[in-house]
C-alpha cells in the first residue's frame, strides 16, 4: 500500500485483520492453551523452565501483548475461562 494512503480507513471498510494481530491472536491463544494445561505436559515444564530461566519465551510475548492492548487478566483468571471465552475476547 502507498505512504498516503489511508490504511485504517482501507482496513476497516474492507473488514481486514493485520497479519500482525492476526500472529498476536494466535499467540494468545496458543497462551492460553499453554496455561491451562497440567503441569506434567511437557510443553508447561519448558515453558515454565524457560521462564525461571529468564530466557524469552511465549509468555513474556503474551504479557507484551495483553499489555499493549489493555487487557487486563491475571493468570487465574485467564486459566478459568472457556476457550471460547478467550477467543471472543481476543
């Protein structure tokens, strides 16, 4: 698209998503599925171990993200809602 142009009017009148919301969503989503798992899945242990570690992980992108969109959760929160719940929401 060129500089001038209006991209926001363009986006909404066409009822186009970014691709970069587009990736936002499915991390959060992928978040959210990550978090409610059990502590035994393999996928939390690494999550969860890379976190202790410090180390940049999906967590620390969806809390940039939540952050940047002002969705204000806590993790408990978020572990009790539906994935439904969560989708309508992001």
């Amino acid at each position: 698209m060129p500089r001038g142009c209006p991209k926001a009017a363009i986006i909404q009148e066409l009822g186009i998503i970014p691709v970069e919301y587009k990736i936002h969503i499915k991390k959060l989503i992928e978040y959210h599925r990550i978090i409610t798992m059990t502590k035994e899945r393999l996928t939390k242990k690494s999550v969860v171990k890379a976190e202790q570690l410090g180390s940049m992980n999906l967590l620390d992108d969806a809390y940039a993200i939540l952050k940047k969109h002002n969705i204000i959760y806590n993790n408990n929160q978020i572990k009790n809602m539906t994935v439904n719940q969560w989708r309508r929401l992001v």
